[in-house]
C-alpha cells in the first residue's frame, strides 16, 4: 500500500487513521503502544512520531510505503 504525503510528515497515529487501518485515533494509539507497528523494520512506540517520505510502516500484514 502506498500513502503520499501532502505535507513533510505525517504523524504516525494519523497516518493508520486516515488509511482506515483502525476506527479511531484512541484505537491507533492503543495498538501503538502494544508494539503492534514497526516503522523501517524496528518497532516503533510513539504515537506521534513523524513519518516522512521514505519510511516503511508495518501493521499486522500490511505494509504502507511513505513518499
């Protein structure tokens, strides 16, 4: 899955919010916080860390490439 970005980033709870891979921004931040989400293959803990063009996210089995 592919996201492009309309500003330099996006913060990482939104971006799984607005891809609909969650049905909402408390959801997103949970399964944040339950190491659930890797971001250029490590694990990523901050809700709202900034994903950048470049950046792979990782949720479950699904992949979503950043630029």
């Amino acid at each position: 899955m592919k996201y492009i970005l309309n500003d330099e980033y996006i913060e990482l709870y939104k971006l799984l919010k607005v891809l609909d891979l969650v049905d909402s921004g408390a959801e997103a931040k949970l399964i944040i916080a339950d190491g659930h989400v890797r971001r250029n293959g490590e694990v990523e803990l901050r809700k709202r860390a900034k994903i950048r063009s470049g950046d792979i996210v990782e949720v479950a089995d699904v992949v979503i490439e950043v630029s």
